[in-house]
C-alpha cells in the first residue's frame, strides 16, 4: 500500500509538471499578423495584434472596438489596468494610445504576459504556450539573440552577389508583414538598388518635397541557423529620406518555424512550421 502511495504521488508530481505550462489562442490575418482575443479592465472586448518588438500595450485609434475603460493622461499613458486573454489574467498592465497597428487590430499586445517565463510561438497549432521550465527541444536549433530597448535581434546570412555571405542583424518584427526589411545603412553598404532584382517600386515625397522610394527585390539566398531560403521577397528604401535605422526580420519569415524563447531571452529555438515552404508575401 505504501509503495502504492509513493508511486501515485510520484506519478502526481510528474503530471503536474508537465501541465505546468498555459496556453493562449490566437488567429493568424491574410496579412500573417497574430491576432489575440482580450478582455480589458472586464468591460472592454479587443483584438489585440502581437507585437513581438515591444513589451506593454497600445490601442489604435483606427479600432473598430472602442477602448472605453482605458482611462489616459496628458501623456497618452494609462497604467493599472487588468487584462485577461483566455484564463490568464494580467494586473497593472500599462496601455500606450493612438498607436497604429495591423488589419483586423484594435490594439497591440507586448512580450509582457511573457515575462520571466520561456514562451513558444506555435504557428503549427495557433497558440503561444507559457512555460515555468523549458520544455523538449529535440528537433529544435539554437539561435543566439540580444534583447536591446524590448526587441529580439539576431544575427542571419545574406546571400547578395555570387557565394559571399554577409550577415546582417535583423530585428523580430512580427507587425511587418513582409519576409525581411533591410535598413537604410546595409541597403546602402551592400548597394541592392544595384545588385539585387527589383520587381517594384514606388516613390512618395513629404510636405518638404524630400522624397522616400519603397523598393521591392529578390534576394537570391538567405539563411536562418540551417536553414536556407532562395528567391526571397525583400524590401528596402531609397531616397533623400533615412529613416529605416534598423533591418526587420517580420511576420513572413517569423510564420516559417515555431519559436520558443528562454526566460533569459539570450536563445531562441527554431524549427520549420507548416508555412516554411510557403509563397512570400507580396508588399
């Protein structure tokens, strides 16, 4: 019978910690960008766009739900609020306003409900997973990133003319729904408007006449961890203007494998999700 006792409480225990983890839903937009259901301050039901590039809250003023139970400053700040997604309920949740967001969003939420715990990006299954201890990473490989100012930033190869690499940092910008954005410097440094496949391009000019040129190529090879892309849809800008100061990793290449962050957010784990050999999105 003790034996019985010892091996049902050890059996309990392994149980528990395996269900020590929760889970949110999400829905993913023709526009790749993830959309999570929420109840803010129990009144106020939003749609929420992910933003992996920041760490609190926001709500747009373009919403088709209204925020009416977010109170804000003079500074477009409110602070003390309480958020539930699913059975996850999150206190003292700060809300930024009037900024923009994605299609179908009236909102923007941040890699918070994540922290101190290692979190999983679940493209396969539609849902983030939140876990108290890292889970089974067989199948998976490591990329080293550097979280700086809330967002994730690693290191990946460009295949630009012939078999040179050259590497380039990108941000995670899960609001971008593109497959990668190069910054104004390595667009320059690395002359794309020369070497690269341009197969669009458009030009806008600001109230002083500079103007601003949105290009879109082809990049031959590009190279994540093991993983090697051919022919993928890039974007990049042109012009008097610079205002791209850093280069974006978005939703497009993030939908490609499933993630899971460590707590510390020095690793990423990656491996292909059912999009991986999926048509790139068109910009």
């Amino acid at each position: 019978m003790l034996k019985q006792t010892v091996l049902f409480m050890l059996l309990s225990a392994g149980f528990c910690g395996i269900k020590a983890q929760q889970t949110i839903p999400f829905r993913i937009t023709k526009h790749h960008n993830i959309i999570v259901k929420s109840l803010v301050n129990k009144k106020d039901s939003l749609d929420l766009m992910f933003q992996i590039a920041m760490k609190d809250y926001s709500i747009s003023p373009d919403g088709k739900r209204k925020a009416g139970h977010i109170i804000f400053n003079k500074e477009e700040l409110s602070d003390d609020n309480t958020v539930q997604i699913g059975k996850i309920i999150q206190k003292n949740v700060r809300f930024f306003d009037n900024q923009l967001t994605g299609y179908e969003a009236d909102g923007k939420i941040g890699t918070g409900i994540f922290e101190g715990k290692a979190f999983k990006i679940d493209y396969d299954n539609n849902q983030f997973v939140i876990y108290d201890k890292m889970p089974d990473l067989k199948g998976y490989q490591p990329v080293n990133i550097i979280l700086e100012d809330d967002g994730f930033y690693l290191a990946a190869d460009n295949i630009i003319d012939g078999h040179q690499q050259q590497e380039a940092y990108f941000v995670l910008q899960s609001g971008f729904s593109g497959a990668l954005l190069y910054s104004n410097e390595f667009a320059e440094a690395k002359n794309l408007d020369k070497k690269l496949k341009i197969t669009g391009e458009r030009t806008l000019k600001n109230s002083e006449g500079k103007t601003l040129t949105t290009k879109q190529a082809i990049l031959p090879y590009f190279k994540l961890g093991n993983s090697v892309f051919k022919d993928v849809s890039v974007g990049f800008f042109s012009g008097e203007l610079k205002t791209q100061n850093v280069s974006y990793l978005g939703a497009d290449m993030l939908r490609r494998f499933i993630w899971i962050f460590d707590a510390e957010r020095k690793t990423a784990y990656i491996k292909p999700s059912k999009y991986f050999s999926e048509p790139y999105y068109k910009m």
